[in-house]
C-alpha cells in the first residue's frame, strides 16, 4: 500500500516513573526532514528518537513532539546535610552552655536551619528512559503510519481511476490516427484532380506522398509507450512506498509522450483527446506530491 505523506499519530505510557507522550505530525516535502522537539535534560534520546523516525518515513516534513511530566513521579529525593547540622547542633550547644538557656531546637526547628535540607532530583538511567522513550515513538509512529495508509489508499484510487481514463483516451487516439492518413490522403488526391484536372493522377507519386505523410504523424510508437507507462505505474501503485519520487520521474515521461503526439497530429480531434490526456497527467502529478 502507498502512503500519505501527510499524517498525524501520538502515543503515551510511562518510563521509569514519569509519564511520556509522543505526537508527530507531517507535511509534504521533496526530502526527509526531521525535527525532533524534547525537554533539555531528555536530549541524550534525541538522536534515537531521530533515528527511528528516519527508519519509518522516507520523505515529508515530520515534527517530533516529545513531552516528559514528572509531577507524578518520586524522582525528587530529600537530603540531609549531615555535616553542616552536626556545625549548628554544636554552635546551639555552646550557646546554651555560655548562657545557661535551655537546649529546645527539636527535629522540625534543625529541619528549617538553613541549607540542612536540599531536595535533589534522583539520578535517572538514561539508557533505560532513551529505549523507553523509542518504544513510546514507535507506537505514535504506528499510529501515524495508520493514518497514512488511509490516505494513501484515497491517492492510489484517485490515481488509478485516472490512469483508466488515460487508456480510454490512449486508445481513441489509437482509432483516429488511421483517420488522419485516410483524410489527408482524400485531400490531397481532391487537390490535384484540381489542379490537374483531365491529365489524370500518378497514383503511385500519391502513395509516396501519402507514405510520406503517414510516417510523418505516425503515434504508434508514442500510444505504445504510453500503455507501457500506464501499466508501469499501476505495478508502483500495487507495490507500495516509498515510491513518490519515482512516480514524479514516470510523469515526467508521460507529459513528453503526450506532447509528441500533440505536436504530430493533424486531427483536431486527437488534439482534443491529446488536451485531455494532459489534464489528467496533470491530476496525477498533483496527487503524487502527497505520496511518500
């Protein structure tokens, strides 16, 4: 199946007691572009993340949303600074004993000493939040892949409905063309029974110009290529992405057999069909600027 480039998808659980929730979200581009958006003190998973993005996607705009709540986890640990309480309990002590006052501190009074207390956050393991942190992405990247899917299914509908039409016209063409011979071939013979009149018609030396002239505006080869496109693109469709570049490349060669065989036509009505063969090529390459 082929993808969208386009898609949104978002993923959340929790890693070693904080929550993390992981969005994407991208836009058409020619080329992969990847920016990746997380907290300061969580950018050693950057490059993972990153990377496992680049494994999933081959082109499109795609902004990474990295979100860490640490409210709910115990990672704030509480310390007592042993040392410094031992110096004030001593100071108080020699206070009391200098002036005969009595020793009262308590528990909660040494607590509110200043610097006795610190709140540090708690060491965390950066290779299990990081591998945390990927499995949370490649879940959002499932999500965001599922959504793709669906709209690369409506482009490659769109598309191969389009490509029947192109051999409906391909293949009308097919039956003018003859036409244009046959029609020159009357006009020409008209046009010296004109000129001529009664010394008659070298019917050989209108053969030759009438061969002449059928090698001239031949399409053959054009409708050939043509069909060979059709069915080529039709096989990129079934095979999936990443294919959109290729596709770009294909229609480029459709737009050339198509302007060939408008500039060899001498049948207006090849050159209306030609008119909409080009309209619909153009369709095509419209939708395939949003197919990876």
């Amino acid at each position: 199946m082929i993808k969208s480039m386009t898609g949104y998808g978002s993923a959340k659980a929790v890693v070693d007691g904080l929550s993390v929730s992981v969005e994407l979200k991208s836009v058409n581009n020619r080329f992969l572009d990847c920016s990746v958006r997380m907290p300061k003190s969580f950018l050693f998973a950057e490059e993972a993340v990153r990377s496992c993005v680049q494994s999933h996607i081959a082109r499109g705009k795609v902004d990474v949303f990295v979100t860490v709540d640490s409210s709910q986890s115990d990672d704030l640990v509480v310390r007592v600074n042993e040392k410094l309480l031992e110096g004030y309990l001593a100071a108080i002590r020699q206070i009391a004993e200098d002036h005969a006052l009595p020793m009262d501190l308590g528990a909660s009074g040494a607590a509110k000493l200043p610097d006795v207390l610190s709140v540090e956050k708690r060491e965390v393991d950066a290779e299990t939040l990081s591998q945390g942190i990927v499995s949370i992405t490649e879940a959002a990247l499932n999500d965001f892949d599922a959504m793709r899917l669906r709209e690369g299914e409506k482009l490659g509908q769109d598309v191969l409905s389009r490509l029947d039409r192109i051999s409906e016209l391909v293949g009308r063409v097919e039956e003018k063309a003859p036409e244009t011979v046959r029609d020159y071939r009357a006009r020409l013979e008209a046009k010296l029974r004109e000129v001529l009149g009664s010394a008659g018609i070298d019917e050989s030396r209108m053969l030759t110009e009438a061969a002449i002239f059928a090698d001239k505006v031949a399409v053959d080869e054009e409708t050939v290529r043509l069909r060979s496109h059709v069915s080529q693109l039709r096989d990129m469709i079934r095979a999936g992405s990443p294919i959109g570049r290729k596709i770009d490349f294909l229609i480029q060669e459709f737009n050339r057999e198509a302007n060939t065989i408008g500039s060899k036509c001498q049948n207006t009505d090849i050159a209306y069909i030609v008119v909409d063969i080009k309209a619909e090529i153009e369709k095509i390459r419209e939708q395939i600027q949003n197919i990876e």
